[in-house]
C-alpha cells in the first residue's frame, strides 16, 4: 500500500531552460522515466519553484536565459545547497565547459542532445550522489 502521493516517492528533477520546446521536450523524456518534473524558464523563476516545492534531487540548468543567467542562478543555489546540476546548454567552448564542471556541474552536455543519453546522464549523477542504487551485483562474477 502506497501512502502518500506518487510526488512523495518520486525522483523530483527542476529543469530550467528559456527554450520552450527544449524545456518540453527534456520534461516529457523525465516523466516518461517516472521522474517528478517541476519547469522553470528564467533564474529567478526556477528560485521561486524551489521556494514553493522545495529541493528537488537534481537540476538540468540552461546557461543562456534572459536576466539570470546559468551560473548566476547555480551561484545562488549553491549558496544554501549541493543541490547536483546538470548543464545542458549550446555553450560547447572549453573554457565554458570546464568552468561549469570545476566550479558548478556534476556533468555538462552540449545541445542538440540526444534524450536516452541525457537519461543515462541522469541516472548516473542520481547514482553517484546516492539517489538512485547502483545496479552491480558484485555477486553476480
């Protein structure tokens, strides 16, 4: 018997990106791997979702959106969380990448991207930072 809501038990990934159809289209590819997904289309926006619905185990964070942009928004994040971010952003100069994976990111993906290795990519931070069960069976050699 489930108590509680399916919001209680799931996974609950923020996905923050200006692009409507990018931010629709990662949200369909979440949910149809039974995550909960709140959106958000700015900085500031996805701060307020936060407020509202609380930490959600991972965020997928645009870097360029109109006022706040990504590393602001990671910046303010981290200020009162480790919250795991994912960039996934058209942003593919090395200098770019690899400051958002030394200063923010647990992993950066460069659109156009493709959905089952962005769930792949999502599994893996949630399975390294304890979230999701390492499917190795050491018993099974």
């Amino acid at each position: 018997m489930l108590i509680g809501n399916a919001e209680d038990t799931a996974f609950k990934i923020l996905v923050v990106d200006d692009n409507i159809s990018i931010l629709r289209a990662v949200q369909t590819a979440l949910q149809r791997e039974a995550y909960v997904v709140h959106t958000a289309v700015s900085g500031e926006e996805a701060l307020s979702v936060i407020s509202r619905t609380g930490l959600p185990h991972l965020a997928i964070i645009d870097l360029n959106m109109p006022g706040m942009d990504g590393f602001e928004l990671c910046e303010a994040i981290h200020e009162f969380s480790d919250l795991p971010i994912i960039m996934l952003t058209a942003i593919d100069d090395e200098e770019t990448v690899v400051f958002g994976l030394d200063r923010y990111a647990e992993d950066y993906i460069v659109k156009p991207f493709r959905a089952a290795e962005l769930m792949a990519r999502v599994r893996r931070v949630l399975r390294r930072m304890g979230i999701l069960p390492t499917p190795w069976n050491p018993s099974s050699k």
